[in-house]
C-alpha cells in the first residue's frame, strides 16, 4: 500500500509543477491578465470618417461634381451638437447641415443660401416662396465654433481670439416632400438657407483630407 501511495504523490506532483510552468510561460508572453495590443492599423478602421463627420478640406461627391469643404460651423446647444458643411466648387457653394434632430440619426440637409428673401424682424411662423410654404417647426439658440472659410459670416471672426465662438439664433421650417428652409440669425443679421433633405449618405461621397 505505501509504495501505491508514493506513486500517487509522485504523478499529482507532476502535474502540479506542469500547471505551474504553463502559467509561468503565459505571463512571459503576455497572457494572463494582461491585455492584448491590437495589430498595427487596426485602429484606422476604427477612426474611418463618414460624410457625417466631415472636416474642413475634406472633398465631398455629389454626381460628378467635387466639393471641397472650405469652412465649417460647429453648433452647440446644451450639449446637443450638430455641423454645417461649406462646400464649394467654383462659385457653386452648399452648405450641408448634419445632426440638427435631437432624436433618430439625424438628418441631413443640403441647402443654399437664398438672397431673395430678406428678413428684417423675428421670423414669421409661416414663409411663402414660390408656390412652397414653409412653417415652423422648431427654433432655439446655439453655440458656434466657426473654422475655415465660412463665406460671409467670416467676418464674425475678424479680430477674435483663436476659438471665439459666437451665438446663433435658428428657425428651421418644413414644407410637404423634402423641401427645408432655415433661418439663422448672426448679430444684427440674418442668412436664410434653403434646400432638401438627403435620404441617406448614398448620394454623397467622401473623400478624407490627407
């Protein structure tokens, strides 16, 4: 019976010391409880942009036209955030509004400021252009960073600090289909945009600034 014993004791001791040098190997290659490195550029694919997180030079395809995104508007409002794209190409200049729903993906619009209409006063809850008629939907009250070449409203930035931001006052209106009308009040100023809302991104392609 004892020398059962002692080839007993001999095989469970193998086996403790085999347990004892495999866990000393995994911590010698770093496994354990150590955390595993992602391969390198595996996080590029992570960071890829959409056209939803355009920057400024950043080049935009819509048909076979390239827009470069000259400037950009970053609205903030309590903590709500959504983008306003310049995008041009010659003299033909769109501003693409990204993310203004506080609920659902987020629409996004493509719009052109519209100098017929002049605003003078609070906005009306209704504006007539053409045989579209466009009612209020919404308003509030932004935050604005400005980056870039912002057309007109660059002069906001002339003589600021590096990151002034600037206050903005938005009326956003919508008629039958996907017609969409915004209003935006800069100091003293008005702009009014209008245009369409975009299904999806299909129709537009970004090409990211290198």
């Amino acid at each position: 019976m004892i020398w059962i014993l002692l080839v007993l004791l001999t095989v469970v001791g193998g086996f403790a010391a085999v347990g004892i040098a495999v866990n000393e190997r995994r911590k010698q290659v770093g496994g354990g409880s150590q955390p595993r490195q992602l391969p390198a550029g595996s996080g590029d694919k992570l960071l890829e942009r959409t056209v939803r997180d355009v920057r400024v030079d950043d080049v935009l395809t819509m048909g076979q036209m390239d827009f470069l995104c000259e400037g950009l508007i970053s609205y903030d409002e309590d903590g709500h955030r959504w983008t306003g794209a310049r995008l041009v190409d010659n003299k033909d200049v769109h501003w693409l509004i990204v993310g203004m729903e506080r609920v659902g993906s987020g629409t996004m619009r493509l719009m052109q400021a519209d100098e017929t209409q002049s605003i003078a006063g609070y906005p009306p809850e209704a504006i007539v252009i053409g045989e579209v008629r466009f009612v209020l939907d919404k308003r509030g009250a932004a935050t604005c960073k400005l980056e870039g070449d912002v057309g007109p409203l660059g002069d906001l930035k002339k003589d600021r600090p590096s990151g002034h931001v600037e206050r903005c006052r938005w009326w956003l209106y919508n008629a039958p289909g996907e017609d969409t009308l915004l209003v935006e009040q800069w100091g003293s100023d008005y702009r009014v945009l209008r245009g369409k809302k975009l299904a999806g991104e299909g129709t537009l392609e970004l090409i990211p600034a290198s």
